[in-house]
C-alpha cells in the first residue's frame, strides 16, 4: 500500500506547479498567427512583464528554454573573442560560464563555492585589476538553482562601481524571478535572463532576455548577432512575426498572459511576501530538525538564502533514500542534488531540494515539510523535534 | 498577504478532489450516443461499479445526485403507504427519511443522536415489535457525511436477522463507497445507493443504485414505479438509450471510466488501507491536539469512525473562524459542521469537517492537518503538542 | 485509407458540439458546494435561463436528462388519476406521454403522424369534447427531434382559448431552446421543459424546469410531490444546497455559465437567424437533390421544419448506408432517423437526421452538405444538381 | 447576424489544428524533469520522430520555432565565411537564406520565381561552375509555405550528383513532413529541418533537426558551434538533461508523443495518401471555379504543388476581402497571401492560401471550399460551376 494516491505534488525547483488556470488557459484551439487577438495580446504581455523585471526598457520573449535565453542574451553582446567574467556560487553559474564558451568568449571564473555566495571585495579586486578593460560583462546568477545562494545584484553593481569598471552587468534570474525580489533598473542591472517556468508558472518552452539602452549599444557595436538570437527586432518589432523571429509560442502565450494576470491580480509586493513567509517556514522547520539529526540547510546565512528554492544536506545516502520514500509513499517529488557531488559523495546523493516557486500556498509547504518528516523517520534519519510546529508557527503569524 | 496563493485543497466531505486524469478525460467532444465507443464503455463500466460495490447483483447508473439516487432507489420498492424504517446517526439518516415522506411512505425515525452510533439491540428491538412486518424497509446510511458515524452494516442485517424481519436492508454509502470496505452481497444488503463526487473521483452528477434479487422481487410487486426512477431497463437494458432512460451522461461516463481505472490501478484493498492509514493519522494528530484544547474528535469511539470523513468539535466560533483563516491564508477549504447545531450554537460555528475521501494523499493530509494547527494559533485556539508529529509517525508507519 | 482522420463533426440531433470556451470552463477542480464562487455563479444563471426561454416567472435546473425534465414537470402537475392530453408529431411526443403514463397519469394521445404537424382545429375539438375539463394538462413538442416538426405553439394556446379549456400548456423546448425561437410568457406556455445537450451547448446532465404562476398555483394545489422533483424550492430556495436538492452539478454549471455568456455575446436574436439561414442553406441542397434522386426533407411545408434539427428520408437501406461512409470516410457523424420505421423499412435503415443546433457555423453545415453528396456519389444514390452551390447561395445572402 | 459562430476552422498553412487529443495529452501537471515517464517517452520519441523522416540516423529537438531549426541546422555545419547555395522557390528559401547571412556565411540564391519551380539542369550547372567546391550546402526548400511549390527532393540530390559536388543537401520540411512524402535517407538528403506546427499536429514550440553520418562529420570539423545549437549530445545525450541543452519542454513532449500516436495508428502511408486526396479535391474545386473568374492555382503543374498548403491568386482585393469574409461570416479563418506582393499589389490583397496539414479530414475541406464559393459570391467575384461538385467527386472515389 501506498499512501501516494492522490494529487501529487512536483516541488522540485523547477518546472514548478502549473496553475489550473494557466493550463485551461493554454487548452484551446491554435489561434491565427497573423492578426487578431494573438497579436492584441502579445502587445500588452511585454510591459507586464517588464513590470516584473523592474524596467522600462526592453523585453524580448524567445521560445526556448533557461540555457536558450542564456545563449540569447549572451549572442547580442559577447562576440567570439571577448572576454566575460563569472564570480559562480553554484552549478548554474558554471554552465552560463559553458555557454559563453560556446559562443567563443575568453571566460574567467571566480569560483565561491556553493555554500557561501560572493564575496563582493574579491570581485571588486578582480574588476579593478582589469585595467583594460578587458571584461566585456560579469555574468552573475541571481538565485543558483543548484545551491539556492541568493545573490545580492545591488552588492555586484557597487563592485563594478567601486572598479570604476564599464563591464556590463548581466543577472541570471531563472529561478528568482516574481519569487525573490529582483528591480532591473533600480538596481543597476544591464541584462537580465529569466524563462517561463518557475516564476512565471508556464510551462518550460520561453526564455526572456530584458536589456537598458546601455546593452543595446553595445548590441549596435557587435560585428554579427545571429538572427534567431538577435534581440532587436524582437525588441522593437515592425511586424508581429519579428516578436519571435518566425512562428509564435501560441500557446505557451495564452498560458502566460494568465500567469501575469494572477501575479497582478496578487500583487507583485504580496507575491515576494508570500514566497518570503514561506522559506522562513522552511528554513524553521529545517533547523529545528538539524537540532537533533544530519539535516542542514545548505545556506547558513539568511540574507543569502533563496525564497524559491532551498537546498538541503542531510549525507549520502539518505537524499536520495528520502526523495524516493516522498514520492513514493506521500505523493511529493523533491529535487534531486545538482552540482553538490564530492569524492566521498559522487552520485549527490547526500543533498535535495525543496522548489518553492510560483504557485505555492501554506498547505503545499506544510504538507512537504510534514511529508518530509515522516520520510525522515521511515527511512530512520534521527532528527530534532518541533519542526513542523516551528513551520506552522511561521505560517500562523503570517 | 496571504499565504493561500497556490493549489487550492478542498478538503470538504464531497465533492472530493477530481484527479487530473479524470478531468482530462472529461475534456472532450461528445461522442454519439446511439452507437460507438461510448456504448461499448458504458458495458464494461457496470461490472466495475459491481465489484467495487461488493455486489455479483445489478448495478444502475442515474443522472442525478446523490437525493437523487436516494429517491430512485427508495421509488423502486416503497410505494405510498408503505413504511420505512431510520435508524439515523446524522443528518442524512434524517435526509434519506424525508425523500421518503416525500414519496409517501410512513417513516420512523429512531434517533441515535450525532455522536454514539446505532444501538443495534434497539434497532432489533423496534424490528421485533413489528410483527406484522409492515416495515418494508430500512434505511440505514452507511456512513453519515455530518456525523462521520461510520455504521456497522452488518450488524444491521444482523438486527434484522435476529428479529427474523423479512424487510430489505438499504444503505446508502453515498459518503463511504471506494473508501470504506463495503461488501454488499457478504453482508447482506439488499440495495445500495452511491454518488459519483466522492470515493468515486468523479464531478457531482451521476448516482448509482445497486439491487439484488429479492429487491428485484419487490420491484416487480410494486404498483407503479415512474419511468425515470425505474431500475428495470437501466440495469437490463434492451438498447443504451435505456441504460440512462434517454440522452446519456457522456461526459461524466469518459470521467467515471477514468476513476474506475485508476482504482483499478491501485487496487481496492490499497485504496482501503490509504483511506484507514490517513484518517489514523488525522485521529492522532486531533488526539493530540485536544490533550490541550477544546478541539475534539466528533465520535468517541475509533470502529464507529468514518474513514473518508472527520466531523470535529471546536466550539462556537472557533470552527468557522478556523475554517475562514485556512482558506484565505493557508489555501485549504474545511467543510463545514452540518446538522450539528445546537442551542448554544445555532449556526453550528462550533463544528466543522475534514473530507479525505477518494484521490488524497498523505502529502494533501497531513498539510491540511499543519495547516489547522497553524490556524489554531492565528485564531488563539489552545491545542496539546505533538499533533502533527503525531500524524507524521501514522503516515511514516505506513 | 480514410480521409474522416481530422477534427470529426457529430452533427447529431443532441449532444451538439460543445464549444471549447465551455469545455474549457469545466476543466477545473471541484469547488466549495456551500459558499463562495458557485453560489453567486448560480444566483447569475437562473435569470439568463430565463431571458433565454422568455419568461419572468421561474426557472429550476434539474441534474438529469431531457426524460428527467419531462419528469420533473410532470411530476409537479400531474398526479395519478389525472389525464393529460398529447398532440403528437413524432416519437418524442409518445415518449413525454409514455413518462406521463409512468407517473399514473391517463393519456389521451392525438397521432398526427410524423410528417404533417399538427391540425389544431382538431386539437380545439377534442379539447372542446371535454367539457367537464378533466384534461389537466396538454403536453405539445416544440420541436419533436424525431421528425423535425416544429409545432405553432401560439398555435395550440389559441386551441386551448378557442376551446375555452384551462388545461395547463406545457412545451417540450429540449431540442428548440436557443435555436426556434420560443417566447414562454408572450405565447401563454404554463410550464417549459428543456435540457443542456442541445442549443446550450454544455454536456448532457441538466434538465430545466420552467413555470408560470397558474402552473405554481396547481402544484400547490397537488396532494403530494416527491422531493427531488418538487420545483418549489428549486425555484425559491432558502439556501443555496435547495437549488438542486443536494450536491449541485458544479462542473456542468460552469459550462453552462460560459454558454450563456456566449449566447449573450451574440445576441438571441442572432442566434436564432443564424439557426434559420443555416436551416434554409440544408433545405436548399436537399430540396435541389432532391430533384434527381430519392432523398426527401421529412416535412414538405416549410413553416413547420425545424432551424435546429432535419430529418431525412432517402430509402431503405440508403439512410444506414449513408450515415456509416460519411463518418467513415470523410469524419462528419449524422443522426440515425429515430421512430421512422416502417413495416418496408423495420430498422429505419431510410432515414437518418441532421443535428445543426447550437455551436454550428457556415463551415460546419455545408462541409456536412458537400460530404453528403460525396457520401451519394460513393454509394451509388442517383442526386440531383446543384444543391451544394444552392446551400453556398444561401450561406452567401446571409 | 454572423454564420460564423460555431466551432472555427483555421485553415491557415500552420499553426494547423490541433487535436483534441493531442491538447488533452498536454493538460497536466508538470512532471519530473530529471527521471521518471518523462524520460522513458523522449527515448520513444526519438526512433518514432527518425520513421516519419524516413532515417535511420540521427534526430534532435529544440525548442524553438521554424527559424530556430533552420538556425541549428545552419550552425552546425556552415561556419562564418563559408558559402551556400539557396535554390529558391518562394519566400521562405529566402528566409532560410537571411538565417544562414545571420551566421555569416556566404549565400549565392537562384532565384526561380514563386510558381514554376526549380530547374534542376541550372542547379546542377551552378553547381558544377563551383569547380573548387567552395559551397558547403545546398538548401532546399520541400515545400516553400508561401508559394506551395513542392520541390523534387530527388532531383536536387541527383543535381549535386550529375555536379559531382560535395556539399551537404539540406532540406527544410516544415511545412511538408507528415503531410508530403519525405524519404531522407533514400532521397539522400543529408541534414533536414522540421517544426511541431504542421504535420506533426502539436502547438508550436519545438524544432526538429535530422542528419545523418556524413552531415555529422562536418560538424566535427567546424570551429566551434554554439552550446544551444550544438547537435551532438541533442543527439547522443549522456543523460537526460542534454537532450534539450537544459530544461525539457515538457508539455509540448506530451503532445508530440500522442500525436505521434495518431500518425501510427493511421499509417503513415494513408496519411500521405489522404493529404493528396484532400489536395486533389482543393485543386478540383479551384480548376472549375477558374474556369468562370479569376482565381487561379498558383502552381500550374500539378506534380510541383503541395499537398499540404495550395497558395492561390484572384487578383487585389479580392483575395483579403474574401478571407475576411469567410472568417466572419463562415467560421474559416484562410491564410494570407506571403511573399506575393507585386507592384500593383503591394500588400498581396490578391493572394491567399489555404492550409490542408495535419489533421484535417474532408469535412473540414469540402466546408472550407463551399465557404469560399460563398464568399465569392458574397464579395461579388464571379467563378466558374461545378466546384463544390468536383472537390465531392475526389472525395466520393477516395
């Protein structure tokens, strides 16, 4: 016997779960991709999703996935031989680093590890030692999906500021957008890549790329941008088909249109709110847990820790043990360890994680976390009392 | 800020969470109703609704609710002036009796109150005192959705045996079928009632009416039965169209397929033992909590429990105030107290409901149950620790 | 190789083709059944209904078929002993009179065959003979689905005047209601029935109830009425669970609340010219084939042909023959002919039916003609010329 | 009053209609992205993708559009400098041309006009003229979307081959797989582009890109490729996370893998049969109707139009007037005329199209021409008999 039957809940980071609302949306007849409503519609899509990204400058929608976008935003401002740097608190920043390698770029990492995020003064000094002016752009990842370290964008741009440095600063807010707090402008930020399926609550299928007038000079100074990945049209299109150089994400549109509705209809303030309360819940129950048992929050530094997504070692191999006893006996699908493997641990199988991204609500987490518990005893991982009560006491105060 | 934005949980007794296959099969073109696929799936669904019943008898499925199904049943055997015997533990004992006035029978009540259960001695008792056996019928409802009295029918044929009473026994499992182990023909019932929206996994719409041979028998005495109402030709139709007396429910019939499939998948003596493990873990966790609060499990006793429903006491107005704070801030909608009202608390703001009937998991429980204790605080209702580790353990167990 | 391997068109008489948007609005979890959203939602449909069926009076949605409407109407009215009156022209009048007979009721049936209508001097004549009024209700088919004959039902309240009878008038709208036009108040109808599968294109599972004050006064008058039926409380509920005498039919009222915005959207009286042009452009083609080879339209006088349903007669085994290579080989699905048969013809193998009722467009009727006349052509029925380009002249005048 | 409020058609060259079931297979939660039913049916995918391109070799999916495909084909084995040659044939040879411009390689385009097709003798003599081999690829263009022209894919082969020219055959089949018979690997073509939109029945999203052994050794030898476009482990993923170089596109995997399904349980050669039927019967209809006015095929020989779009001339306006008739009033939304301007037509209002791709059966066609008659006598543009009557006769002999 199981206890799984029921309504399963995905809360890996990402995909997150699709609102019923947004899938009723997308269960329709293809539209005309030449006029009508499609077109209305995709008009008014952009400034909501610039509200969302803190700008007034510029939006583009690519069909394609996190690494699609990545390569997007890259293709318009890095050309084969420049140079990018890469201060990296985790998986995610590696494989942005791979992406620029892809597209020829001369790439320097700063590696922190995935445990303690930047340490701004070292990138500072790195910046300020590229007396030429070498770098191109910094390549900072807002929230790592593998490590969930929450990167402080504000602290990166000072230390560019501090430099005195022209880099353009490029944010990787995947798995951080309309979840953790992110303002573009406000904040300095030239570039910044995002996708549909996290945040936003639409399936995987659309990255964005956002750019200020700064980037897009440098745009205009490129020898060659490829057409697929060139941002200007699609920025400032002369007729529908340039929005997405070809045939529209039909679909994928009308889901995302009613996920912009329901972060309005919620409000973007309230949205942070909700996704703050709830990793407080998480992070309670967790460190009452690690009182008593191997459990431990990857992030040890609040400020640090992503709203959407926590990672978790608890020791080879009772991740992995857990994952499976969640999913199979709860109906809860946990995320597996990325990029956390070590010499004594090469499978990861000592790490998880909780996605708590989008559309998440008190019973989902509570549910999690009481599953995970109950987990932790099946599979005979010892751990502190009082986590769920500590969860719920974070819920109750709200 | 609330903390409700995600997968709402209705967790109310009925109708109970649709799974999403169901739904999915539901969202299609209608078929024809006079030949085709539809025909050919409507056969294999009747012996599926017989074996999850119990029953080797017959099996009719009606457009209707669950009243509706109360009125067909009791149209086919009890004819005006004929008397009807209710041994009532809730509300819907007492509901089952008006569709019987309705129809014009005589109707007597014995009335064992909200929280205790049938006596059977004195349901035997009145049976014996009957020695002109003009009760043609009693009605017993095998689980009462507002008392969550779950009712020993067997030991209801027994009364009627130890009486040597020839009355049909009729049960409704309205609330229990797929949930509670019911088995019609061992234990001696005579006709049986169900509903699609609850074990069943199926939008409201459909009621079922099972019957066996001496009801048959009476059916065939009876003076006249209406053309809707009649179980005749809806259990051995001559052509489909008499299966549903005219158009047929298509929709609801590709859903019902669905369910049955999936509990199928399962199997029934899993899908039992999911449904007793999780309504142990809510008892413990209610256990708990009441060492140090006023919140109370409604039956006292553990075999008279329902395992699909938990009716609960809390005292007037922490109940709707309790259900309020769950829904808007912790996305999980209570049921309501029904049929408990009382003097001190006319609007039964004292009581309330958990629904955990059909396609519910341990994940879905056990957040309702963290959910509630973190209402009870934000309300400041006072409640003994330990309650969700409690029901953490019941599920780690398994 | 079979070219039906598209979108397949059921052009039956009922279920029509469900809308997406309708469709659509019923993909969803269950709701609360005892506030919030379907509450209100219900509160809004009741008055749509009955600007839809003309009335000011009452309007009561049933979970149950077209039989379940006639039913509960009847049940309302009519009690055993009481005689009805029924004009019948086509199977679906003997029907409504054989649900009468099962709720005891003595029926005097008028057979005006299944192809001329009805002859209302003769109907003032019979009324007339009763002059001591024992018939208490006469029971008329706006639209009989069997023939495609829509009776005058002005016509046939001027009987009832003419006579100086005070029999109650009750109309059968299930197939009519949102294509004929049908004004209930305007043209003296006491009580409506219809269903949901036809012009209102939602799922089949809801019958509606509508009633006038005379017709309320004679139910108050009745000795006694089962619940499920009973209109009373349906009409004027003291809560919202009263409405539909239990569970409420949550997924078909949102269709049903999607379908009447879509109706609203259009305008009724736009609905029921679309309804007529697309009836004329199927006359037409008919009527030019006709010419040449043996199909017939089933009524020869234009004023009493249905907008919403056509039956045809084109010989034995031709109608079978036909239906089974348009639905094989080209995806269009037809209506058998149903009460047509024949001492010639005992299967009713010459005649079969076109459904246009409710979501049906230009596109849908005549790419039905055109694989019609493919379907004549490919299994050697001789047509005569020009009847697809008469329908296209038709669509094209508008 | 419209006649167009029913079920639309869009009969534009792609998006094509979707199934219901391939929208149904698409309404779901998110699943797993890193193990599970997810994984298992992208392997199934992959072979069943390889037998409706006709290799035996190598398939990727992207997510993307068209112009994406065309991209990742592109950059896989043509690097900046190198030169290709574009055979065109209407205005989508040219927009494969501008995306290969975009990578920077040189593009010599032969021009052949947007209605006669290639001449296979001038090709080859290009080609041979080439004596140093410095074109790396031929692109051609199956079937160009906006002329209908269906290109010889052999022939093309057989003029590199009568060249003795080594570069790599390219062919783009977005608008022709799963509609025109296509045999990669017979036909030798090397690399080959697809999309989801057309044939394949699923939203657009994804991008398909074939190639075989001889296309992969160029790719070996290229400088570098970009991370996203880069087929190698698309093709040969290590695991499953780089079967999409990143996230997977879940929801759109769903659907390709149903309406994989339908193409099997069809067979692929009664769907290419029943693609030339359908286009036959267009063809029929249009052949008479020019016999009496202005509209013309724009292809004249039969053997170079597709069976899957027909573009069609009728001189300015009539062609705009008309699509905005049928959408209106008949429920068929036509393709607009593409790439046809001319100078006394500078806007194309002389051109439209006709989409006949995927699912569509000869309901949805012969509706869609008795439409157009319609609307050509609504709008006033006069037409030759016997149309409709023609479109029927193709479709009667199957």
């Amino acid at each position: 016997m199981s206890l799984a039957n029921g309504r399963p809940y995905l809360a890996i980071p990402g995909p997150s779960v699709t609102p019923e609302r947004v899938l009723r949306a997308m269960h329709r007849s293809s539209p005309n991709i030449y006029e009508g409503d499609l077109v209305e519609m995709t008009h008014g899509i952009v400034p909501d999703l610039k509200a969302i990204a803190g700008t007034e400058h510029n939006a583009t929608i690519y069909i394609g996935n996190g690494h699609g976008a990545w390569e997007a935003a890259l293709s318009n401002v890095v050309a084969p031989g420049d140079k990018v740097l890469v201060p990296a608190t985790g998986r995610f920043g590696y494989g942005w680093a791979e992406m620029a390698e892809g597209i020829g770029a001369e790439v320097e990492v700063i590696d922190f590890g995935v445990q303690d995020g930047m340490d701004m003064a070292r990138v500072a000094e790195v910046l300020a030692a590229d007396t030429r002016h070498k770098i191109k752009a910094v390549l900072g990842v807002h929230v790592d999906t593998s490590s969930s370290i929450r990167t402080d964008m504000r602290g990166l741009r000072k230390a560019l500021d501090t430099a005195g440095h022209p880099a353009l600063l490029m944010a990787d807010c995947i798995a951080s957008l309309g979840c953790d707090r992110f303002e573009m402008d406000a904040w300095g930020v030239d570039v910044m890549v995002a996708a549909s399926q996290k945040g936003l609550m639409v399936p995987p299928g659309l990255g964005f790329v956002f750019f200020n007038d700064k980037a897009a000079d440098v745009r205009r100074a490129m020898p060659r941008v490829s057409r697929y990945w060139d941002w200007t049209h699609r920025a400032n299109p002369d007729f529908f088909y340039q929005f997405f150089c070809g045939t529209a994400p039909t679909h994928h549109l009308f889901g995302l249109r009613t996920a912009l509705d329901m972060i309005h209809e919620e409000g973007l303030e309230a949205v942070y709110a909700r996704h703050a309360t709830l990793a407080e819940a998480i992070w309670a129950a967790v460190e009452a847990w690690g009182q008593g048992g191997p459990i431990r929050l990857n992030v040890a530094e609040r400020g640090k820790r992503s709203h959407a997504v926590t990672s978790l070692r608890i020791g080879a191999p009772h991740g992995t043990a857990l994952r499976r006893w969640t999913e199979h006996e709860a109906g809860v699908t946990l995320g597996i360890g990325l990029g956390m493997s070590t010499e004594d641990d090469p499978k990861g199988d000592g790490f998880f994680r909780f996605g708590h991204m989008g559309h998440v609500n008190a019973h989902m987490v509570l549910g999690m976390l009481a599953s995970v518990q109950a987990g932790m005893t099946a599979i005979g991982v010892p751990f502190g009392p009082g986590g769920i009560d500590a969860a719920a006491e974070v819920i109750a105060q709200g």
